[in-house]
C-alpha cells in the first residue's frame, strides 16, 4: 500500500471511528450497570435480577442521551476552550514571536492549507499538538520551551507532523474522543474535586461545632462520623472512577498509535527534512510531561508517555519506535524525494502561471530544489535506477506518488493537472544550479520515476472516471 493509499485509508478509518464512537459510548454506561446490578442481585438472591438490571441500564442509558444531547452541541462550540483552559494554552498574537509565524505560514503554504490559529503553552516542557474539528477552527499549540530547543528545522517538522494529523482528520477523532465524548472522565475530575471540597467543609464544621460542645464523648462521636463520611466518599469515588477509568479505556482503544507514524511520514513528505525530525524527536524525549487537568487531553500531544501495561493502552508508541520508522522512510525513498510541490487546495485554488517558480521573484525563503544538495553523496543512492538500465523504481515511484497525491490531482481539471506536473520537473530541474549539482545521471533517474508517477496517476483517474 503506497503513502497515499494510507493516508486515505486512515481518514476514512478516523471518520468512521468518530461517528462510531459518539454513537456507542452512550451505551457504555448502562452496560457497566448492567452488569454491577445483575451481579449484585445473583449475589443477594434478589427475585428476578435480570429483570431489575435491565430496569436500571433502561434509567441509566436515558440519563447518558439527556448528557450526550445536551453535552454534544456545547462541546462543539467550546471544546476550544475547554482544551485551553486545561492545558493553559492562549492565543499567539500576529506580532508576537515572527520567527514562529514565519515557519508556520511557509509551511502552511507548501501544504496548501488554510492558516490555523497559534497557540503557546508557557513552560519549559517541550511539547505540540493540534486541537479543532472543522476548517477554520483548526489550531495548533506549542509550548515555549518547545521554541527556545528547537532550531528552525527541528521546529518545522513538529508544527508539519501536527498539520498531518489536521490533514488525516486525526485532529477530529482524538477531538471528538477527549472533548465530546470523554464527559464521564472530565465530569469524574470536577465531581470528585468539588465532592470533597463540600465533604471537607462539612466536616471541619461539624468538628469544630462538636469540640467545642461540653458533652462527654464529643471527641470520639466526631473521629467515628469523619471516618464513617470519608470511608462512604473513598466508596464513591471508587465507583465514578471505575466508570471513569473503562470510559477512558473506550477511548483509548478507538485511537490507533498507527496515526503519530502517519503524522510523522506526513511531516517528512512536507517537509524534507527527515533528519531534523528525529533530532527533534530526541530532543523532546524525556521532557515533554506536559501538566493537564484533563487527563485524557494526553492524547492529542506530539508526544505523551502515559501510564499503561506493556504499551497497551498507551495513545502514543514509544519515541525510539518512531526513530526507527523514518530512518527506514529515508532508506526507501530516494535522496531528497520528500520534497513536496506547491499545490493546489480548495481554500486557495489551483495552480496558476503566475504562481509557478519562473514567475516568482528570488527572495531569502524561496523553496528548496526537489533534493537536498548541502553534501555531495560519496555514492549512487541505492534505488535510483541509473546503474545500468534506467528502470523506474518502485520506491521512488511510490513516494513521487504520495507527494503529488497532496495536491488531491483528483478535484483538479486536466490542465491543473498539467500545471501540477510541470511544477514537479521544474523543482528537479533546480538541481543543475544547486551547489554541489545534482549529477546528471541522478536527474535522469528522477525524471524517469516522477515520469511513471505521473503516468500512474492519469492512469487511475481514468479508471475511475470510467
């Protein structure tokens, strides 16, 4: 399965999750009191258990669609907020910190993607990630120790990887998951803080009411009524927290790790810049505990190292895993194949002339050849296909396939198309210039692989359009 394919296969997958989880969880609840009442009632030989336990999951599943009914459409319009308030996150103004909004808007540009908000988190934790649910109303959150480690490199593909995941519509799902539906974990949170807020105040007065009374037995009547109180409040907030914990469970399970190695390749493709992804990756490992007052916000971070057993229902694989994966990225694709175009999106229209690279006036950010050229290669990068027969290679085809396929070539006419493609030589034809040059026999070979992409492309779209 080629990089496009999974993309494509992961937000219709993120899609189906979503809708799936919103319409199941309302029947998680019930389904524990099911079983906690009719175990209840085998145990004390209760007449006809089956019957009461249907009764009481009947009451409960009613409670949950008045929750979710009401729950859903608030959350919709303040999840925002509710991430902001529970991670400490705020706005970035445009005039604040230039150097961050000027990776972030090259960076959205060569994604073709509408510019989301910005947000900085302050704390020497080095942590990212993006939160929103429709375009728009994206967002993407750094923290400032995030800004001050990272160079420009390392800081560009944190802020490509949390695009990737606004791009596959994993920003949506772990959204919809932590926000929408994960209301039994938050409201565990705030019911529990403010159960023994109430419980303490009562008890503190009720102590100091019977201390001070002048009847024998005082002392001891107030030690046996706060320990009977505190016991009966350990009881239920064992009993929330055990539904609270299976809620989180539920939405631990509808997130696939799969998302942050796609999110990952996904910062590659736009960026270029493998390298400086794993330096950054080793950077932030062992400092990117990130404190929240939603526990299941963790989900949404670059990288999170929550408590789980033997990685099971951990949301994030560990960094070492996602080290690995690039490295064997950069393995398979040829040198400098990451590269994306300049591409056409719905919110910014098609290629134009005027916007192609001959038309363009040189300027100090100008984008970077299809290659990287910054040391010579000692050897023919392995795959090329210019050792002998000039065959395109497979690899490489894939990847020229799955960049091109970001511009969605799809929605586009033939000759936006054509367009598209002559973008694409023009970036490989800027190795003749680059310092070293790119040898001739390795243009060649990129030619041919880009030429077969191409060809494999128009090939699909006219099968699909039949």
């Amino acid at each position: 399965m080629t990089y496009r394919q999974q993309v494509d296969a992961a937000v219709q997958s993120n899609t189906v999750r979503s809708i799936l989880l919103v319409a199941s969880f309302p029947f998680v609840v019930p389904g524990l009191v099911f079983l906690v009442t009719f175990g209840v009632g085998i145990l004390s030989s209760r007449p006809n258990p089956l019957a009461l336990s249907i009764q009481a999951a009947l009451i409960a599943l009613a409670i949950m669609l008045v929750v979710m009914i009401i729950w859903l459409p608030i959350g919709y319009l303040i999840h925002q907020w509710v991430i902001d308030r529970a991670t400490g996150a705020r706005l970035l103004r445009r005039n604040e910190l230039p150097r961050v909004w000027a990776i972030f808007e090259r960076l959205c540009t060569s994604a073709g993607m509408r510019l989301p908000a910005l947000r900085v988190i302050e704390t020497e934790t080095l942590n990212a990630f993006a939160s929103g649910l429709r375009e728009g109303a994206y967002s993407v959150t750094l923290t400032t120790g995030l800004i001050d480690v990272l160079d420009d490199d390392e800081l560009e593909t944190v802020m490509g990887h949390e695009l990737a995941h606004i791009q596959n519509h994993d920003v949506r799902l772990v959204v919809i998951a932590t926000v929408l539906v994960g209301t039994v974990p938050m409201l565990h949170d705030l019911l529990m803080k403010a159960f023994w807020a109430v419980i303490m105040s009562v008890l503190n007065i009720y102590r100091a009411i019977f201390s001070l009374l002048p009847m024998p037995g005082a002392k001891l009547l107030v030690q046996v009524t706060y320990t009977a109180v505190f016991w009966a409040g350990k009881a239920v907030a064992y009993a929330v927290g055990f539904v609270a914990t299976v809620a989180s469970l539920v939405v631990h399970f509808a997130l696939s790790r799969e998302r942050e190695f796609m999110a990952d390749a996904g910062a590659v493709a736009l960026t270029n810049k493998p390298q400086a992804l794993i330096n950054a990756l080793r950077k932030i490992s062992g400092l990117s505990t990130l404190e929240l007052s939603i526990d299941g916000l963790r989900a949404m971070l670059f990288d999170s190292r929550g408590v789980s057993f033997a990685g099971l229902f951990a949301t994030h694989p560990p960094i070492d895993s996602r080290i690995a994966a690039i490295e064997r990225l950069m393995v398979a694709a040829p040198a400098g194949s990451f590269e994306t175009f300049t591409r056409a999106s719905p919110t910014t229209g098609p290629l134009s002339a005027e916007s192609s690279p001959a038309a363009q006036p040189t300027s100090d950010h100008r984008r970077e050849p299809l290659f990287r050229t910054e040391r010579p290669d000692p050897a023919p990068v392995h795959g090329l296909g210019f050792a002998g027969s000039m065959q395109p290679d497979p690899a490489s085809v894939a990847r020229f396939v799955a960049i091109l396929y970001t511009a969605k070539p799809g929605q586009l006419t033939w000759s936006e198309r054509q367009q598209l493609y002559r973008r694409a030589h023009s970036s490989i034809e800027q190795g003749k210039t680059a310092n070293p040059p790119v040898s001739p026999s390795k243009l060649a070979a990129l030619k041919l692989n880009l030429d077969e992409a191409i060809r494999q492309i128009e090939a699909s779209l006219h099968d699909r359009d039949g």
